[in-house]
C-alpha cells in the first residue's frame, strides 16, 4: 500500500488518464477491477472540451512494442460530469463486485485550466461536492479524491505544456491557487502531471518553483504537492499510416493533424530517466522540502519488467495508459499477475 497524504493506493497499479478512462462505464470497470489501486480520470476542464475528428489515436502494428500517438486534447465531459459519475460511484459501493478490495479506492480527477479563477472554481467544485458535507464537515469519501493538475498535454493548438516553462504564467499563476486551496485544507492531495524534460535544468527549474510554494504549518514545513505523475506523452511525434495497425486507412499520417504524442514502448527510456532525476533529485539536501513527494511512474510500462524498472528508478506507483487502451481493466493483471 502506498499512502499519498491522503489517499491509500493498493495494489500500487493504477491508470493514468487517458481518453478510455473518459466515460461512466470505463469509469465503473477501472473501479471495480481489483488489479488497480486508484481510477485516474481523463483530464477534465470546467466546460468540456470541443472534440472532434481531428482528436484520434492510433497503435502502431507492432505487438512487440506497444506504442501508441494520440491527438487528443481534454476531455469532453466537462468536470461536473465526472463529480455526478464519482459521486455515483461512490455512493453505489456496496453493489460492487468485489467490496472487500474496494473499500478505500481513490479515485485521482485529472484536470486542467487555463487561468487562475477557473483552476479556483474547480477545486472548489471538487471540495463541496466530494470532500465536504452541506455543512462542512468531511464527507465520508474525504480520504477518496485526489487531484491531478494536468500541465503537459502537448496537443493544444495555442497552448504549449505549462510545465515547460515552470517560473512564468500560466503555471505560476495555477500553482499559487493550488498553494491557497491547500492552505484551506492541508488533507488535500495534490499532484501534478508532468512532461518528459529532455535535460537536467528543466527538473531543476520546475523543482525550485514547487518549493516556493512550501510554507510552515505549526514549525513544519509543508508543500501543497504531494505527488508527481511522469510523464505525459512526448508532443510533436509523427507516424505514417503504414507503420500503424489501420495501415489501409488511405490517408498518409497516422493521425490527420499529423503531429501528436507519443506514448508506449518509445517512451518507456525518458519517463524511466524522469523518474529517476525527480526521485534522486527530491531525495537530495537542495529540495529536502520536497522529499515527501510521491512519484508516480508512467511511461510504456507493458508488463511486470517495466513495472520492477520503474519502482527501481523511485517510482512508489506506477501507471499505464496505452496498454489499457490495448487490453482493457485486463491491462492491470499483466502488471502484477506473473502466470499472464
Ligand atoms: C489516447 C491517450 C489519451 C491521453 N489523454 C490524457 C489526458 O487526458 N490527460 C493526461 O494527463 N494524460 C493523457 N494521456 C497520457 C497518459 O496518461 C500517459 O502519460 C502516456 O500515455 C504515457 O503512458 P503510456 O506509455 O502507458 O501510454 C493520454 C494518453 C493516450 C495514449
């Protein structure tokens, strides 16, 4: 088990978000799959995302090396449908299949904004409808919700990954809400889903911005983020059709935009070596603030080696996306089932 302030994550397996953890029903299967220790939503904005044909993703015809490129933006629900199908769920529990693995299931909601007010109604949002009561009390599901802020998804026409410039707006401006609404509440479990960095003073940089949020709290010192998930998919990667499952498509690039993110096996290296410069880097003096931070480790892991690789580059959890978009909830027992 592995506790991230607040919430518990047992098995340390879960799904990183992702366009098939984007409706009620995916929702309810990664719920009630007992080979996943959390539900990370797909990444919701506070009106809904415009998707059309252009946002697609395609696996490569490769069964060896599980890779995909995908296109998507957010989601289209927007975050007040995934507070109704939480708030469902939650309440629904004790119709599960398996209640006595379910008992403390988190669910993580991924979301994202692109302003500060509009982060701040969101986890405002988040608190009044699953952590509080109408009286303000802590609602029984308190220790159940997590929150991801997504900030490095690289298919935003107009709006490049926050992550990867950490010490100017927006990010800034979203961090320091963060920081506000964790001093409201200091149960509150916070990460950040983050971009594969490509060199060492980008870890550096976004690691000394997150310390500048810590503050003290009865003579400790204390941080809003608890929690970092790396990596997002790696942005403006091209595939031809003919490298892809669908090779007879017609049309030339696997993805009509063409340009997308790449996720799977190629992946798999540099989310090991960001997982790996974030765990070494947290654990040293210059960031002994940050040294409670949980590292969720996402990044063509395909099976029970990937899984051993990450927890041994620092990974406490680890998380998949494309081979659940492969296999379905099935994706997790190969991550810790040995006989599959
Ligand atoms: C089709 C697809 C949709 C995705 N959508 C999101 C998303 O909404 N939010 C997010 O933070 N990451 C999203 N991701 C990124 C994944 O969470 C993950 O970081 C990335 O795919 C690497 O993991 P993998 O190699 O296991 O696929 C998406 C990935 C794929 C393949």
């Amino acid at each position: 088990m592995v506790k991230i302030r607040s919430i518990e994550v047992e098995p340390a397996i879960i799904n990183s978000s992702c366009a098939w953890s984007s409706d009620r029903d995916q929702l309810q299967a990664l719920y009630d799959c007992t080979y996943t220790g959390a539900v990370t939503t797909r990444t919701a904005t506070i009106g809904g995302f415009d998707e059309n044909d252009t946002h697609q993703v395609a696996f490569v015809n490769d069964e060896a090396h599980l890779t995909t490129i995908n296109s998507y933006g957010y989601s289209p629900h927007p975050l007040s449908t995934y507070l109704g199908v939480i708030t469902d769920i939650l309440s629904s529990e004790k119709t599960s299949l398996v209640p006595e693995r379910l008992t403390s299931k988190p669910f993580i909601i991924s979301i994202t904004a692109s302003d500060a007010p509009t982060l701040r109604e969101m986890v405002a949002s988040i608190q009044s409808t699953l952590r509080y009561t109408p009286d303000d009390t802590a609602s029984p599901w308190a220790h159940r919700i997590a929150i991801e802020l997504n900030t490095s998804c690289p298919n935003i026409s107009g709006a490049p990954p926050p992550a990867y410039t950490p010490s100017a707006p927006p990010l800034v401006d979203l961090l320091a809400v963060l920081k506000e609404e964790f001093k409201k509440d200091t149960s509150l479990t916070i990460g950040l889903k983050l971009p594969p960095y490509v060199y060492q003073s980008q870890f550096h940089d976004i690691l000394k911005v997150i310390a500048g949020l810590s503050f003290v709290v009865d003579g400790a010192t204390v941080n809003p983020i608890a929690f970092f998930t790396c990596t997002n998919t790696l942005g403006n990667t091209l595939l031809f059709t003919s490298q892809t499952a669908t090779p007879s498509s017609g049309s030339k690039y696997a993805l009509p935009v063409p340009l997308g993110g790449l996720a799977g096996h190629p992946l798999h290296p540099l989310a090991l070596g960001n997982v790996h410069t974030f765990s070494t880097l947290l654990q040293s003096a210059a960031f002994s603030d940050l040294k409670d931070i949980v590292i969720i480790g996402v990044g063509g892991v395909t099976d029970i080696s990937g899984v051993q690789r990450m927890r041994a580059t620092g990974a406490q959890v680890v998380g998949a996306a494309s081979l659940f978009g492969k296999y379905g909830p099935e994706a997790f027992q190969r991550l810790i089932d040995e006989s599959i």
